[in-house]
C-alpha cells in the first residue's frame, strides 16, 4: 500500500462514523451521508468522505476531512498502514514461556487465582482479571477481559475481522480491524470458538454471556448481559445481541441487525431481519411465533 497519509491529528485507532470515537479514522459514503452528524460527539477525527458530501463547516473546523470517490479503498490503505506501523512496533517485543508452559507476552496482566493451562498463548497487552481459567491451547489477542472468565480449549479471542474493500481495478484487499475484544464478568466462551475483535470500534461482550463450542463472533458484535449462545451459532459483524438472548444451536445471524432482549433464536433458524424484544423466531428466513 503507498500514498501513505500523515494525519494533523494523532490517530491511535479506527471507528465506524455511526458511533465515531476520538482519534480514530473512519470512512463515510452517500448512502451514510447522515451519519455524519455523529461527529458532533467525537474529537479529532481523520475522516475519508465521499466527494459528493456537503461537509458542515463546524465539522469540517473539528475533524480531517478528504474528499475521496472511493472512501472505503482509501480508508483501507490508510488502516493497513496503521496496521503495518503496530505490526512493526510489536515485533521488536518479546514472548515468554512460562514455567507451567504457556507463552506470554509484554505488558500482560492476569489476576490473582487464575489458571493457565500449557499450550495456552496471551499476547502482548492483554489484560484479564481474577479467577480466570484459560484452558490448553486457548489464544487471547487484543482483549481486556474481567474477572471469573473461562476460555475454553483452542478457542481464539481477538482476531482479524472479515473485512474487505475494492481497489481500483476491483479486486478484494483485507482492511485490517484495529479494535479490541472487551468482556465483561463471569463470561465463558467454549472450545474452538472465534471472537473477532472490532472494526469499527471494539467487540463488546456484557456480563453472564455463555458461548458453547464452535461458535463465531463477528467483528463489532455487541452480546448484552446473560446472552446465550449455543454450539454452532454465527453472528455476523455489527450485530446486537440484547439483555437474556437466547440464540439457538446452529442459528445464523446476518450481519447489523438487532435481536432484541429476551428474545429466542430458534435452532437452525437463519435471521435476515433485526427482531423486537421479547421475539420468538424460527425458520430459514426466521420468522415471529407466538409464545405458548
């Protein structure tokens, strides 16, 4: 990637411009246009915008603007450089085996009576609190996790998002997702299950949520309080999971809708559509019931 762009501000992340966080960078297009105003809330932003956008001049005096046809392309090369200059930084740090045979790395802290079985890897800046139990073979990147946590085997927590943009001859380049995994207390997330970190933000995971075996957690995925989520499930990126969700085994989430708390995702049901609260859905595409 070239045409490397220095930013007046200092830019430490990326966000998505529908919730826009301080010093990221963020790409806004016609179809978005209206979300713009959200930078109303946000400070110093590096914002690629689609050419036929009218800016308003109190943004266009808060925030960097560059008028793009192509936001989402340059916005992708100016993450993958961002990614590059992290990349970098981390390869001059160090992993150490522990004597109990997992491997950690810098700046890490784990709280007191935790357990970290061999073959276990934390990387460089993890953070994770009291009474956590990290089983054989579990990998935690880019993630802060609170107290009582359990990481099932081979289970991946803060990968790369499935995130893609066109260049200019249309072929497929991987934007690079900046965020982190944020769990809250008392959270499980079961063997060979995949949580990616966040895109346009951080992936955020509530308190109480249960993750079965074999389960994916797209980027920017938000679980609220006591969501359950059985072998199989996928969530797609940007989903909102609310409060007591039940999504059921196998069930598929498409990506940026809403399942509504206290709501049932029946198993094997693929949802198309964001459901209300209090919802019970089933089928391929799902669709209400009424509760007996």
């Amino acid at each position: 990637m070239e045409n490397k762009i220095v930013s007046k501000f200092n830019i430490v992340s990326a966000s998505y411009i529908g919730s826009p966080l301080d010093n990221t960078v963020m790409y806004v297009t016609k179809k978005v246009e209206s979300l713009i105003a959200n930078l109303k809330d946000a400070k110093e932003c590096l914002v690629f915008c689609e050419s036929t956008i009218d800016v308003p001049k109190e943004l266009e005096d808060a925030h960097e603007f560059i008028l793009t046809p192509n936001p989402q392309f340059d916005y992708a090369i100016y993450v993958n450089n961002l990614a590059k200059d992290r990349e970098e930084f981390n390869r001059a740090r160090k992993y150490t085996m522990t004597e109990t045979g997992y491997t950690i790395g810098e700046n890490v802290t784990i709280g007191t009576n935790s357990i970290v079985e061999p073959f276990a890897f934390i990387d460089h800046d993890v953070q994770i609190g009291d009474n956590a139990r990290i089983f054989a073979g579990a990998r935690i990147r880019n993630a802060i996790i609170g107290d009582n946590f359990i990481a099932g085997e081979n289970c991946v927590i803060g990968t790369y998002g499935f995130t893609m943009a066109n260049n200019e001859c249309g072929d497929k380049i991987r934007i690079p997702t900046l965020g982190k995994v944020i769990i809250g207390n008392d959270v499980e997330v079961g063997t060979l299950t995949n949580v990616s970190v966040g895109s346009g933000g951080n992936t955020i995971i509530g308190d109480h949520v249960k993750i079965d075996t074999l389960v994916h957690i797209g980027h920017d995925v938000k679980l609220g309080k006591n969501a359950e989520l059985p072998a199989g499930a996928i969530t797609g990126g940007y989903d909102i999971i609310g409060n007591n969700a039940f999504i059921g085994i196998n069930a598929t989430l498409r990506n940026r809708i809403v399942i509504g708390e206290n709501s049932i995702v029946g198993m094997g049901s693929v949802v198309t559509k964001s459901i209300p609260a209090n919802s019970v859905v089933v089928g391929n595409p799902a669709k209400p019931i009424t509760k007996s």
